[in-house]
C-alpha cells in the first residue's frame, strides 16, 4: 500500500516525447512512497491500487516541483537607492565604481545579525515556496572575506535544516574585491584558505565566479575553478553578462554545471558549452532591472542544443524578484524562450544547472515527490501570468506551503 495517491490530475512530467516537450499525461495518476514517486500513468492504469490517502484533485496540472537555480538569498539591507540612481542615468558600473554596488551590500550584510540575516533570507525564501519552488540554489558572496564568507554558508545550512526545501549551497568564491584590498593577496587567500574550509565543513554543493571586467579575470577564475576541482567540488560561473570575457568556454573547459547570464555569449561560447554540458541559466530579472538592450542568444544556444534554464537571480541589486512565474513570463516575453521552454528551464533544465537531475525536475519513478499543483487550464499559462501561485506545494510527498 502506498503512503499517498493523487488522481484526477493532468501531470506534465518534463520527460520529453517527440512533439511534447512537456511530457504530458493526461487524465492522471501519482503514486508515493517514502517520499518518492513509484509510479505515474494514467488514471485508468493505476486504478485498483491502494493508498493510505487519496488525493483527487479536481483536474488541475501538476508539474515538477520548480527548482530556481540561481540565487543570492541571504543579505542585509537592500539597494532601493541605487535603483534611483540608475531611474537617473547611472550605470551597473558607475555605482560599483563609486562605492555602491556589491560592496554597499557587503557592508550591510556585514552590519546585520545572524538572527537578522534568518528572519530576513526565510521571509524571502517562503515567497519563492509560495509560488512553488521546492528546491533552491543559494549562493554566498556578501562577504568577502574568509569568516563572513563562511558565517553566510551556515546561514544557509540553517535555512536549509529548518525549512521544508531543497537547498543548494554555492560558494560564491570571487564575486567583487574588497575596497583597498590587494588583488593577488585575496584571490590567494579565497583560493588557500575559504575555498578549502567551506569544502572541508561541508558548508558547499559548488562554487561560483564572477568573471566581468569589474569582478575578476578569467586567469583568477581558472585558479580559483582548478582549486575547486582539487576540493572535489562543481563549479558554475557568471559568465558573459557585462561584455564577453569568453567565461562561457572557460566555464566549459573545466565542465561547469552552468554558465549564467550569457547576453555576450559568443558561437565559440555556445559550442564549447554545448560539448561539456553546461546548461545556459538566463536571468531576465537582472537584464530587466539593469534595463539591458542585448538579449542572451536564444537561437545560437538552441542551435547548438545548449540546455536552457531560467531563474530568479533574486538578490538586492539587479533582480530584487521573488516570483518565480515572473522570471518564465519575463523569459517568454523579453528573451523569446517559448512557455514549453520556459517550464522547462525552471524544472528539468535548472535540475540539471544543479546536478541534480537524478533526484528532482521531473515527475517520474525514483524521483523525490516534490510537486506543484496549478489550477490553471493549459500549461502555457505558467508562462503566461506574472504571478501565479499554485495550489499545492508538495515536498517529499506531504503538502507544504508557507503562509503568507
């Protein structure tokens, strides 16, 4: 007998057929066990099985628990004023030149308690659990240095062991240099000191970069990616956002998880990519607020059948967003990523942006019962409203959805 059976639904399992990317059945069934599904098919093949709970659910869609692959959850402060700042004229670059920027958030961050930092990161994680996210990156990066850096990792190890969601802790190694502080001296440091303790405590899944002309090069990047293979830790890489530095290829070469961002992305790029298996996470969020005009090139990654995900970015700077149907609406309608390719790249896609394709992103046996149930009628709707929440959130087979 198993734990729970839910019926009368339409599963889109994101187990693509050939002419459904979304892998739909309709008129279906889920069986769970354990946490876990055992089983999905229509509603007439699992007739006759038996469940300690029944579950019907009025015909809504049910679709993977959606992953957001790409976020930077846990600050202090917010950056309100920089968005005046740019209202006014100003650049992405001007205000980190001036002191604002990712440094105005490690200030804040650094001002703020641990018990502030929970109560404000979990306020903005339940939003994305509202709107049916069941597992989440989240990178650190407000630190910079060794022990703020890992005082924000056990903030998220603690969000993490209290919250009914999949957490995916990045290290976010070398995100922007200190004021004054010495290049050499503090890529050495991240390299010799951080990146080795994180691993060690088990504080990270993966580890980040910020390869940009006002971040770091692709020559410290690949020191610092080298170091984490060492560690035996994944590497993912903000790539190609500002200008192209060709981190998309360097990300390839050390087989990446993903590259994100991508709006410089180049034919070498997308190639390189395409070889590794390093999925392309488009942040339209951050391209939205910073107002950008040169777009991610969509076609140039399906032509090379580059994986597509899309995320939140949400962090206090470029993507203060916590609805994740408004990332697939904006990935839609700013990128010209279909609604198919759009549930995909916050399902399947950012699965596999996560490594972790073999546990959640799609309904199928063996994978966690981690789902979303929509009362919506046709899937293309969760590319169509801004804010849609779903009915349901399930989390290892048990309904889960914070209160607002």
């Amino acid at each position: 007998m198993w734990d729970r059976l839910l019926t009368d639904c339409h599963v889109m399992t994101m187990v693509p057929a050939p002419g459904d990317p979304l892998g739909l059945i309709r008129n279906a069934a889920i069986g769970i066990q354990d946490g876990r599904i055992v089983r999905v098919g229509r509603r007439t093949e699992l007739a006759g099985t038996r469940a300690t709970e029944v579950v019907p659910l009025g015909g809504a869609f049910v679709t993977p628990g959606l992953v957001d692959c790409h976020t930077h959850l846990v600050f202090g402060g917010t950056r309100a004023a920089e968005h005046a700042q740019r209202r006014a004229g100003a650049s992405y670059e001007e205000i980190a030149a001036a002191g604002g920027g990712i440094a105005s958030t490690v200030r804040a961050t650094a001002a703020a308690s641990v018990t502030a930092l929970l109560a404000q990161s979990r306020t903005r994680l339940h939003a994305l659990m509202r709107g049916g996210v069941t597992t989440v990156e989240i990178k650190s990066g407000y630190g910079l240095d060794p022990a703020s850096e890992l005082r924000l990792l056990n903030v998220i190890r603690t969000l993490a062991r209290s919250e009914p969601v999949r957490i995916e802790p990045t290290l976010l190694a070398l995100h922007a240099l200190p004021p004054g502080a010495d290049r050499e001296a503090f890529v050495e440091r991240v390299i010799e000191d951080l990146l080795p303790t994180a691993a060690r405590l088990g504080l990270a899944t993966s580890v980040d970069a910020f390869c940009e002309g006002i971040a770091f090069t692709p020559e410290e990047t690949a020191r610092l990616f080298e170091a984490a293979a060492a560690a035996g830790l994944p590497v993912r890489l903000h790539a190609e956002q500002l200008s192209n530095s060709n981190g998309a290829a360097l990300a390839a070469h050390h087989r990446a998880l993903s590259a994100d961002h991508l709006e410089h992305l180049d034919e070498a790029g997308a190639r390189a990519m395409a070889e590794s298996g390093t999925v392309a996470v488009l942040l339209p969020g951050a391209f939205y607020t910073l107002r950008e005009t040169r777009v991610p090139p969509v076609d140039l990654l399906r032509r090379h059948g580059v994986r597509i995900a899309v995320a939140s970015d949400c962090n206090p700077g470029t993507s203060p967003s916590l609805v994740p149907q408004l990332a697939m609406n904006m990935a839609c309608n700013l990128f010209g990523l279909s609604p198919e390719e759009a549930i995909v790249g916050m399902t399947r896609n950012a699965a596999l942006a996560l490594g972790l394709e073999q546990e959640v992103g799609t309904v199928e046996p063996g994978k966690a019962a981690d789902l979303a149930v929509w009362r919506i009628a046709e899937p293309a709707e969760l590319g169509y409203w801004l804010g849609l929440l779903p009915e349901r959130r399930i989390f290892g087979g048990q309904d889960s959805l914070p209160q607002p």
